[in-house]
C-alpha cells in the first residue's frame, strides 16, 4: 500500500488483502486500447475490459457528441431554464428549484446521499466492467457530461483506480443508483479506492498515487455518472458469456456420456431436425454429429455395440438437441438483449443536442436486463437440470452397465455417491 504523508486512516479503514483482490497481485498494466463510441461495445468486449486487457480510448466521433450535448447544459444553467436534476432537486423534490450558486453542489450531495449501498466490494474484474460501461454509455453523447470530466473517469479506469463498490443496494426500478453513485464518489475523491498499485486507502490519495486528480462536478455531472442499469448490465455480460462457455460444455460432455453408455448417433441424423428447424436444435445436433462416431471419426465403443438389440436411448441422451438447443437459443436472445442494453443511453433527462433540448423519460429502468436474465436462469436451469440426471444414469448399474457409482470394490470405496447428490443440490440451487 503507497503510503503518503498526511493520510490519516479511519477506524474502519478496509485492509489490503480483502477476498477476491489478490487476483492483481501479478497485474500488468495492458498496452492495447479499445476504443469505445457508445455503439460497438460487445459483451466479450466488456468481459476483457474487465479482465484489464484493455485500456479505453473515445472514438473522435463520440467526442464531438460529448461536446455538444454538453452545450445544451451549459445553455440551460445559462439561461436559468428549470429542468429536472440540472436546476431541481430529484424524486420527490423534482419541484424545487435550486439558486444556480449551488448547482454543483447539488451534484455532490446527490453522489454522497445515494452511495448507500452494503455489503462486501465488488472484485475488480467486476468493477473494472461497472466503469468500463459507464464510459460507454456517457459516450453515446446524450447524458450533457463534460468531456473533461469523461477523460478523467477514463484516466482512472486506465489507471485500475477502483472505487469500493458495495455488492447490495440496487433494486433496478430506478437504475442502479446506489452501486453507481459509489462508484462516482471514489471518482471524485471521497470513500475507499483500490488499485494495484496502492492497495486500499482514500480514494484521493489513491488517485494522487497514480497522478490523477478528483473529479469537480459539474451541473448535471453526477446524475449523469449515477443514472443507468451499467450493474445490471455489466453483471448480466458476465452470465451470458459463462452460460455461453457452459452451454458448449456441456453439449461435449453428453456427448462423451452417451459414447461411454454406448448409445446410437441415429437420434441426430441431419434429417430429423431439419423438419423441426429451430436454430439451436440443429446446431446441437451438428455438435454431436462432429464429435461422436463417424466414417472420418470411427469410434471403436460405438462399433463394440453396433448391432446390439437397443431401439433407442432415454430422453437425457436422445433429446439432448432439443433441450441444450433451447438453451442455446435462450442464451443467444439474452445476448441480443444484453449487448443492445450495454450500448444504450440510459439517463433521465436525457440530452439531445440536435434538438437543443432535454427529455425527461424511463431509459433508466432495468426491466429489460432483468427479465432476460431471469429467462437465461431458466435456460441455465434446464442444462444443469439434464445433466444430473445423466450423472445419475452413469451412476446406477441397471442404467448403465457399469460399475456402482463408477468404482471398483464397492461397498469399501462409494465412488461418486456423494458427487451424484451434490449435483443434484446444485441443480436446485439454479432455480434461484
């Protein structure tokens, strides 16, 4: 931890080794940029920003934006113009309006009464994609943030300057303002940052550690850095791409499991999902076809039972193209889903610079992400919900005709009894 003449650590101040934050302990500061428009983010993209692969640049087009919408706030606090979150207080005080000698204070007082999230910090790869996605968004020109002001959010994102993030405190009906205002109130100085570099300490001293400065508001500058669903989003880019990585997973495994349970190839002939065309299905199919038996792939198990007197395979096995399929087809709606939410402006009011003026509206809600994701659980759900039925078809000898729980001498060893119920617990534990 950087040390600095002056600091004065609070009683609670958080030590340096906190679980999940010793993953940077070999950090190395990437080399390579992504350069971010608002528009072009992918959710494999976010998840390597997350992993610090990258840092960030603006696109000189997402530049001009930033600029121009900004001239529109410049122009209403200018002329006085009573517009909610730039000259009024929010929620239910969205009617009073406030002396322009306090605009920007207004904009501190928001941050730091919102940051009321609990619970332990997000780990970093996590909070590196909550900021990453916030400067996409405010890159899409419509939130009237200085550009300024973005740069210095990108200059601690590229410097791994990491605000503490509480894991608890959104509900989503109104974005996820807790987590962010967080966020936003290690970017201007105040509460707990990490970075490599310096460990846990005051956000100021870690962003004067790596030669940054905190960030003044301006008016309408702290609505713009706390008004999104970037939470729901960032943590729905990191579910779809792990269901994406199980879904092929476990198309591999089935397919090992019907080999080793000496079942038939027959169930995914190119024909029978060609008259029950639906994408995923065929694609699962062709994923078994590649990987079992075949006249360029010949399996010496499959020949062992060729013309054995079985007619066909149980559901677990046979209708693994229809189930893993939907799932996949799950996953990739949720996808689409997800990656047009990440490359979304999501304030209220918003800033439309070819317009010349603001809109206040509802972009801020997570109803969106959060359905879909409640819908990729399901698909999840049902992937881990087949798979331990084919543990439990593995497991028992009248199924399988192998070994009890797959060992030898049993009674002395039990083999894989208990993994069987352990599986089964965590196909329950998907429901949630």
């Amino acid at each position: 931890m950087v040390v600095i003449e002056g600091d004065v650590m609070s009683p609670d101040f958080i030590a340096s080794k906190l679980e999940g934050f010793d993953l940077y302990s070999k950090y190395q500061e990437p080399e390579k940029y992504i350069y971010l428009d608002g528009h072009s983010l992918t959710t494999e993209g976010l998840i390597n920003l997350g992993k610090g692969l990258y840092k960030i640049k603006l696109t000189p087009e997402a530049e001009a934006k930033v600029k121009q919408s900004r001239e529109v706030i410049e122009r209403i606090v200018k002329e006085q113009t009573v517009v909610y979150g730039i000259t009024t207080g929010f929620g239910k005080f969205a009617r009073t309006v406030i002396p322009t000698s306090k605009l920007k204070e207004l904009q501190v007082n928001l941050v730091r009464s919102h940051s009321a999230g609990v619970g332990k910090p997000l780990i970093p790869e996590r909070s590196r994609m909550l900021l990453a996605l916030r400067i996409n968004v405010l890159a899409k020109g419509y939130s009237g943030i200085s550009l300024e002001t973005l740069q210095q959010v990108i200059e601690a994102f590229n410097a791994s300057c990491l605000p503490y993030i509480p894991e608890k405190g959104t509900v989503g009906a109104s974005g996820d303002l807790a987590p962010l205002s967080h966020l936003a109130l290690g970017l201007i100085g105040e509460g707990k940052m990490w970075s490599p570099k310096s460990g846990w300490a005051d956000a100021k001293y870690v962003l004067q550690a790596h030669g940054l400065k905190p960030i003044t508001l301006k008016p309408k500058e702290g609505l713009a850095l706390i008004n999104g669903t970037q939470m729901i989003s960032s943590l729905g880019c990191e579910a779809v791409e792990r269901a994406s990585a199980i879904a092929r997973q476990a198309d591999i495994v089935a397919a090992l499991t019907l080999e080793v349970l000496k079942g038939t190839t027959r169930a995914f002939d190119t024909d029978i999902h060609a008259v029950r065309p639906h994408r995923g299905q065929i694609e699962v199919a062709f994923r078994f076809r590649s990987l079992l038996d075949s006249d360029h792939h010949p399996s010496e198990i499959a020949e062992s039972h060729r013309f054995c007197d079985r007619v066909q395979d149980a559901y677990t096995l046979r209708c693994c193209p229809q189930v893993h399929g939907v799932a996949n087809d799950t996953i990739a709606f949720v996808k689409d889903i997800i990656t047009t939410e990440i490359n979304s402006a999501t304030d209220n009011p918003m800033v439309f610079a070819e317009r010349g003026e603001t809109i206040s509206g509802g972009n801020f809600h997570g109803e969106y992400p959060a359905k879909a994701l409640d819908y990729l659980a399901i698909g999840v759900h049902e992937l881990a919900t087949i798979s331990e039925r084919r543990i439990e078809r593995l497991c028992n000898p009248s199924l399988s005709e192998l070994p009890a729980f797959l060992v030898t001498e049993g009674g002395l060893n039990s083999g894989f009894m208990i993994a069987h119920c352990t599986a089964a617990a965590l196909g329950e534990y998907t429901k949630a």
